[in-house]
C-alpha cells in the first residue's frame, strides 16, 4: 500500500494527533484484555506462594493459590491461563514418567482451576524438560536429544493432561512430529475441541533464563538446547517449521521469545493469516521490570508499548507475566 498525502499545507499529518478523542480515533491498533495470556508457575505444598527472585512480581504458587489466582484472572477478564509446573526433583528422572502421570502437579491443578473457575481456558506445557532429570525437552541417549521416542512421550502427557480438562495445548518441545502426533492422538481419544498452540519457532535464546530459574531447570540442564530450537539468525526457517505444523493440525502457532523476533511474528501472520501468538519471555519481562524498579524507565508505560508492538507486529494475542497488571490498567 502506498499512502497518499497532499502537500503542505493541505495536509498537516499532525491534525489527527491533535487531542486524545483524534488519537484515538484513528490509532490502528490496540491492545484488550482479550489478547492476553497470564503464564504461572504451580508447585507442591499448601498456601504457598514463593517469590521468583530473578521475576519480582512472580511467584511459585501451590495449587490453592494458583486457584485464587485463576479466579482473579476470571474476574479481570484475561481468557487464558497457563500453566507451568515446578517439579520436585526427586520426581526427574530419565524415563520422565511423571510427564504422563494422571495425578501429576500440572494436572491436578487443571481439575482444581476447572472446579473453581471454569469460565477460564487453561493451556498447558507439553515438553519434557520439567521431569527430565537431564533439563532437556525431549529423551537423552548418548549425549543425543532423541526425537521419535519423546513424540511418544509427548503424546501420552497430552492426552493426560486433556483427561485433566485443559483446553489448549502447548508444546514448547520443537521435535519433528509431534503436533500430528497430538493431534491424532486427541481424535482418537474424544478430545476433537482441545486445541493446539503450537511453539512452531521457538529460538534457542539467552532471554529463557530466568524463566529456568523459576522451574528449577537451571543446574539440571546438561549442555544446551540448539539442535532443536532455532538459531536466532533464521527466519525464513521459521515459515517452514509453522506451515508444517498448521498443516499437521495446530489451531493456533506462537514465536519465542517475542520482542527480539517482532519481525518472525509479523512475516507469519502475513504469509499464514493463522491465529498469530507470542511470548514476552521472562528476561524480557525481568528487564523491564529491573529498569522500572531503578528508575531508569516508567515501567507501566514500557510495559503496556511493549505488549501494544506484538499486536501492531500482527499477533493476535500474548503470553505476558503483566498480564494481570495490564488488565487492571485496560479495566479502568
């Protein structure tokens, strides 16, 4: 598209800023609680609620917190929450068992959310690494991330985790397969309405590190993770990576992490047309939060044009730890 602008004065492209009624009359995009997605961390224990030193603001919730906090978010209007387990470490292990287990942490905090605030849609996290006593996505064998023997894996957590009552499905895993894998899996169970959001380019990034903190993932991974996750330096990669997984069934497809990779989320959205998401990962969120902390930025003002570039870069919707903030500030 190629504007069209009379010369000056004819045209003062500084009349339509001229007071808040013009601004926002013709601001082209804009930011609703709609498009929000609140990620929280759930651990054992009862009345728990352990600050995230690395996330100020964020906490490790037991699940009766993360029930009262579900049901905030209900009443704020935020759709979605999403759930990420930090997992006793007596319960990794190297055949990662817990992942599928039916009375895991992840699941029975979906049948307590789904009791007490059932209004909410609840995704979860599909990737090994919580349980994996190596910190890694997927199965280790001889140094090797192996990718057909966790798709298995992966599959039984999904319908485990469906027959707990979630709604969306994240994979976060980046092994080749897996989304039909899910997706077929999901049919043959009865689970045709749980929906796949799918994280079809997620970038082996430096941005992660606090969020491993959070899960308890820091000293248990063992080397890192960049033969599945993308290089940072490819894009035209990750076009290919969210046509297959659209094509193997995914309803909805995310980039992570998000700011880094506006441009990403922008070519998808233009080539794709699909449902559009990403993640503000935790080292974005933490050094927003740090800046704002020390003065150094107005973090509500930060915060809020942050999340506002995902929408004008085409995202349909964000994963946030503001989440519950913005919403209160977009509620008035």
């Amino acid at each position: 598209m190629k504007p069209t602008v009379a010369p000056f004065p004819t045209a003062r492209l500084r009349r339509t800023r001229a007071s808040a009624a013009l601004r926002n009359l013709v601001r082209e995009n804009n930011l609703t609680v709609d498009d929000l997605i609140w990620p929280v961390f759930v651990r054992e224990g009862e009345n728990v609620s352990e600050p995230i030193a690395s996330m100020p603001g964020v906490y490790r919730q037991s699940i009766d917190n993360v029930v009262k906090s579900a049901k905030d978010a209900q009443a704020l209007g935020i759709p979605v929450i999403c759930l990420f387990p930090y997992t006793d470490p007596s319960l990794k292990t190297e055949d990662c068992a817990e992942a599928w287990n039916p009375n895991n942490l992840t699941n029975r905090a979906i049948i307590a959310i789904k009791e007490a605030a059932p209004d909410i849609a609840v995704m979860t996290d599909v990737a090994l690494d919580p349980y994996n006593i190596n910190g890694h996505d997927g199965f280790v064998e001889n140094g090797e991330i192996i990718n057909d023997r966790t798709v298995e894996a992966l599959v039984k957590m999904t319908l485990a985790q469906a027959h707990a009552g979630a709604d969306i499905i994240g994979p976060s895993d980046m092994m080749d397969g897996r989304i039909s894998a899910m997706r077929t899996g999901l049919e043959s169970e009865g689970f045709q309405n749980v929906a796949i959001l799918s994280y079809s380019a997620k970038y082996a990034s430096g941005f992660y590190g606090p969020f491993r903190d959070a899960v308890g993932a820091s000293g248990a991974l063992k080397g890192d993770k960049k033969t599945y996750q993308m290089d940072p330096g490819n894009t035209d990669e990750a076009l290919r990576l969210v046509e297959r997984d659209l094509m193997e069934g995914a309803d909805m497809v995310m980039i992570k992490p998000g700011l880094a990779y506006l441009d990403i989320c922008h070519r998808i959205k233009q080539t794709f047309g699909s449902p559009t998401f990403a993640y503000q990962v935790s080292g974005e969120y933490a050094m927003i939060k740090a800046a704002g902390q020390n003065g150094w930025v107005d973090e509500e003002k930060v915060m809020l044009e942050s999340l506002l570039a995902f929408k004008r870069a085409g995202c349909d919707g964000i994963l946030s730890y503001f989440a519950p903030a913005v919403a209160k500030i977009l509620n008035g």
